[in-house]
C-alpha cells in the first residue's frame, strides 16, 4: 500500500511541475509569475507510534477551475498495518461568487476493509461591506465501506450518507467557519469498524486524525492573519458516535518564509474516544 502512496507522490510533484510557470518559462523576466499551481505535505506524530503523512497538489486548469490530488498513508500504533489512501477534487467557479465542488477518495484493501466514496458541495458568497463577507455552503456526500462487526468478525457493506452544511464569516484578517453534520447508513453502525477519515467525507481540517461511523458533528476553524508573514489557525470540532462523543483541538500557526513558501506547525489533541492521543503536526507548501 505504502509503494501505491508513494507512487502517486511523484505523479503529484510531475503534475505541479508541468502546470507551473517556471517549468515553461523559467528565465520570465516579466514581474511576478502567476501562482496556478501548489503544493502541500504534511505529518502528524502521536503517542503509540501512531503518525500520519500526506501530499497534495491544486492545479488550476483554467481560470474558474481547479484540480486538487491527494495521498495519504497513516499508522494507528506500533505493530498497526500502514492503511494508504488517495482523494481528488474539482472545484469550479461560476460567476456572482459562486463556487461547487465535486470531490472523490478511495481506500485500497487493508485488512479485509474498503472504501469508496464522492461528494458535492455548492458555496454562495455575499459581500457584506468593505473587507466583510459571509459564505453559506451545503452538500451530501456518500461512502460504500466493507467494513468488519468487531463482535463477529463478519464483513459488513456500509452506506453512509453525510449532509454538511455551514457558513463562513470574513471580517479584515479574521476568518470564523461554523459547520455541522448528520449522517444517516443502511444499518446501525454500532461496533462496526473502518478506516474512512471523517476529513475525507467533511473536507474540513478540524476532523482531521478521526475516522469511524459518525452520527453528528460540529466543528468552527479561525484564521488570523495576524501580519504578513504569520497567521494563526484555531479549529475545534465535536463528534458524536453511538457510543461515544469525540472532540478535536488544534492549534496550528502558520509563518510564511518567503513570497511561495509557507510552513505550519502546531500540536492537535485527541479526547474522549478510545484511543486518546496528542499529536505534532508540521507542514509545507510551496506555490508555483
């Protein structure tokens, strides 16, 4: 699985390359090179020997349309098998601040477990004023899972239908996100175990390092862009299982080291679920 990951990691870098500027023109004297391209790695390491890795690549493909790609690879503990994993999304923008997104993800068998799953999602943007805005956003998303009842040991095909919705507010350098979530499945999901990253079905940072059958969830991300070369990013989210209740908290600060590069790095804390971690976090991005 982890040879999949990284293969798809070069075909990421490759992509990026070949839709960059500076690929095509590297001795451009004309200002300031467009930014159509970038790409973005990070990692997580916990206590247990859990850690989880992953690389990204938005490609813009014309004005209005982007391509974004993705691979992952994570350990849950020591002596814990590797589980990869690859997403992809469109995002296109249509005139009057509209933007919808189609997103996909596969999850190759580990395990016995597999998952394949797709999602849309519109979002509307209204000026509110000088440097205010709000943005309202809504969509389903779907997931297939052959997943394993952990009393019987017996493989389980589930369905799980997500609807999250949410708004965005923008006021100067601040960002605040509000979002929620329900789902509903073909049977009741208790004691049935998979790998699917609530990150994957929500495409929201907050979920990140949780996975399993949800019921609700609620979630807020804050961005502070505090000056020019540092902004400081809060995200807090509240998931609700059949037999648990689940909270995420991060803090990531994020310091530009040059015009294209950015670093981020923080700590993200794991309660109330069976297995209870404390993570660092550090990534990297480079725009082309």
């Amino acid at each position: 699985m982890l040879t999949r990951a990284r293969a798809l990691l070069c075909v990421l870098a490759w992509l990026v390359y070949h839709h960059s500027p500076a690929a095509e023109a590297p001795g451009h004297a004309g200002g300031k090179e467009p930014e159509n391209a970038e790409l973005e790695s990070e990692l997580y390491i916990g206590r247990h020997g859990y850690w989880h890795g992953g690389l990204g690549a938005v490609v813009a493909l014309g004005e209005e349309l982007h391509l974004g790609l993705g691979a992952h690879a994570q350990r849950e503990e020591l002596g814990a098998t590797e589980v990869s994993y690859f997403n992809a999304e469109l995002i296109y923008e249509f005139p009057g601040e509209l933007a919808v997104e189609v997103f996909g993800f596969v999850y190759p068998e580990v395990e016995r477990l597999q998952a394949v799953g797709t999602g849309l999602r519109g979002t509307k943007k209204f000026a509110l004023g000088e440097e205010r805005s709000l943005s309202v956003f809504f969509g389903p998303s779907y997931a297939r899972a052959r997943s394993v009842v952990e009393e019987s040991d017996e493989l389980e095909t589930m369905r799980h239908l997500m609807l999250l919705g949410g708004i965005t507010w923008e006021v100067g350098e601040v960002s605040v996100t509000l979002l929620a979530s329900h789902s509903f499945y073909n049977r009741n999901p208790e004691g049935v175990e998979t790998h699917v990253g609530l990150t994957d079905m929500t495409h929201f940072a907050a979920y990140e390092n949780n996975d399993g059958f949800v019921r609700d969830t609620v979630a807020v991300e804050v961005a502070w862009e505090i000056n020019e070369w540092l902004e400081l990013n809060l995200r807090y989210a509240a998931m609700w299982f059949e037999k648990e209740t689940r909270h995420a908290i991060a803090i990531t600060p994020a310091v530009k080291l040059s015009e294209r590069v950015e670093l981020e790095t923080g700590v993200e804390f794991l309660r109330g679920g069976e297995h209870e971690n404390d993570l660092v976090f550090m990534g990297f991005s480079v725009m082309f």
